[in-house]
C-alpha cells in the first residue's frame, strides 16, 4: 500500500473525490486517526480526536511535493511506532476495552 501512496503524486493528490477531498487531505485524515489510535496504544485514554471538522474537508488545500512527502514520513513513522507498541502489548492488555468514548459510525 505504501509504495501505491508514494506513487500517487503523479497523479496528482490534489484531485477531489465525489465527497470532494482530495487524496492528501484523505491522507491527513487517516493519519489523524492512525496518531489517535497510537496515543491509546500508549494508554493516554484521554487524547481526543476533532470529530467536527467539516470545515477542514470542505476546504480544499493544495499540497506541495514536500507537502505530500512531508504526510508519508509521517505515515511511515507512524506505522513503526504502531507495530513498536503492538509487539510490546501482550493479547490481554491488547482487548482491553476503552470505554469512554464511543466512535460508532455504523
């Protein structure tokens, strides 16, 4: 998937999907979640993720090469500290459940 990523500059990321995000502000939003994802992987149950941010979609930024290369070091970077904790974390401590919030978009 990386490598699909990397290549995806080409093809320019600043095209819009029928959603109209484009492909880096989709990235952006996956690494937010990624980043959230990682701050309970270190037991901060406290983090919070911007669940209103409408605005940030419907605005339409235009990124730069170092822009785009700038958000897939972060995915890259984001994806070892991930697997880092993961092996770390015994299966028990891995279900443990956060019950706090409550992310349901069935």
């Amino acid at each position: 998937m990386l490598k699909i990523i990397e290549g995806l500059y080409k093809r320019n990321i600043n095209n819009s999907f029928k959603i109209g995000s484009s492909i880096a502000q989709t990235l952006e939003h996956i690494l937010a979640w990624r980043n959230y994802i990682l701050e309970l992987l270190r037991e901060k149950f406290s983090c919070k993720i911007e669940m209103n941010c409408v605005e940030k979609w419907i605005n339409m930024k235009t990124y730069c090469v170092d822009e785009w290369q700038g958000l897939i070091f972060c995915l890259k970077q984001n994806q070892k500290e991930i697997l880092k904790l993961i092996e770390a974390k015994t299966e028990i401590a891995m279900l443990k459940q956060h019950t706090e919030k409550d992310y349901n978009y069935c």
